[in-house]
C-alpha cells in the first residue's frame, strides 16, 4: 500500500447554524490547517497515488479566502469540512481539519 500526506493552510471565514447560543452563530474566521491522507494499492500511470497540486486545487482553491456558508453545501463545522474532504479527493481515507491549536477535528472512512 502507497500513502501520501498533503497538508495546507486556508484562511476563511464561517458562521455555524446551532440549535443553540453560541458566539460561533457569527461570522469569524480562522486559519485552518487541513491534513489530508490519501492511500493506494497501486500508483497511478505517472507513479503517484495522487498529484499534490491536484489535491490543493480541489481543496485550498476553492476554500482559501472564502466564507465557507457560500462556498460549501452544508453547516461548515470542522467535522463536517473533514467528511467533504474525504469525499472529494480521490484515494482520500482520513482528514484533519485544525480550526484552531486546541480545535481538531478528524473523519476517517470506515473500511467495512
């Protein structure tokens, strides 16, 4: 089995939509550090498992200096922007999405 690791940094805004009161209902913003953990039993024709600019255009590109409500399909907690990165990037297996240095959050698939 082949493993990469592609790890970026994207500035953007967010609000959260919460069932009850929390300064995270308005608009702020972090640095988010995003970790991303891509896996293969085989590499590809050109010897990779995935191309690491392939990874931060599908990620970084669309993220980076947005607000996230706008950009993304869904409440934009951590645990939820971890999901879709799993879900958009091929051979994705395991995200980690750092909002903050004591906020992590992680989604990994479940192999079943």
């Amino acid at each position: 089995m082949y493993y990469v690791v592609k790890k970026l940094e994207v500035s953007a805004s967010h609000h959260l939509r919460l069932n009850y009161e929390s300064k995270c209902t308005r608009d702020h913003g972090h640095n988010w550090l995003i970790t991303i953990y891509c896996k293969r039993r085989d590499l590809d024709e050109n010897g990779m498992v995935a191309d690491f600019g392939h990874i931060k255009t599908m990620i970084a590109d669309k993220l980076d200096h947005q607000c996230l409500n706008e950009v993304l399909p869904f409440n934009p907690t951590a645990e939820n922007i971890a999901r879709w990165v799993v879900d958009t990037v091929p051979y994705c297996y395991r995200a980690e999405v750092r909002e903050s240095e004591n906020n992590l959050a992680v989604y990994e698939k479940d192999e079943q």
